[in-house]
C-alpha cells in the first residue's frame, strides 16, 4: 500500500496550503493519519496527527496554524497549513498506522513545501 499525498507546492509567506493524503487499497478512518515533514538536515518530525476517533495533535510549531481533518467518505486525510513560515520549508509525508494486535504502517512518498520570505 502506498499512500499517496498532494497539495505540495511554492508559497509566499503568509499564505496557505492544503496538503491531501488518499490512501488507496486500505479504509484509512481505521488508521490513525499523521503528517510529518523533513527539513534539509534535518531529522523528519511530526506535525499533526489525527485518529481513527477524530482525536488531534499538534507539534507546538503548528498549533493555531495548521489542521488536521479526514474525509472518510473520500479516504482522505488534510492538512492545512496557514500563515505559512519559510521555517515549514520541508518535504512533508503522510503516514498511517494501525495496531489490532499487529503493528500495521504505510507511508507515502513525500510533497515539497517551499515557503519564500
């Protein structure tokens, strides 16, 4: 299963994006949906994640900023990101995980955010 995200894309700061994560071949509201992002040199860090409940969190660098919301009727996952920072500069990635007894995780192939100053 590869997760597939979108919605990458160069934007002035102070502007917004929204990022959408499908996932084909899986019922994604069973999974718990994060984003992550990878800045150059960086290690990857989560930003926001969202349970199968509706449940969120938040990195401290995107609280009041960004959201995370699923579509289950489309099996998608969002995240958007307003006031934008050159500092969200980063290849940002979905991931889901679930565990009924056993460890499932899928990944998606990243989506770049570029934010100039």
């Amino acid at each position: 299963v590869q997760l597939q995200a979108s919605g990458g894309g160069l934007m002035q700061a102070g502007g917004s994006l929204r990022l959408s994560c499908t996932a084909p071949g899986i019922i994604f509201s069973d999974y718990t949906a994060a984003w992550y992002r990878e800045a150059p040199g960086k290690p990857r860090e989560l930003v926001a994640s969202i349970t199968s409940g509706g449940g969120t969190n938040y990195a401290d660098s995107a609280k009041g900023r960004f959201a995370i919301s699923r579509d289950n009727a489309k099996n998608t996952v969002h995240l958007q990101m307003n006031s934008l920072r050159p500092e969200d500069t980063a290849v940002y990635y979905c991931k889901a995980v679930r565990n009924w007894g056993r460890m499932v995780v899928y990944w998606g192939r990243g989506t770049l955010v570029t934010v100039s100053s």
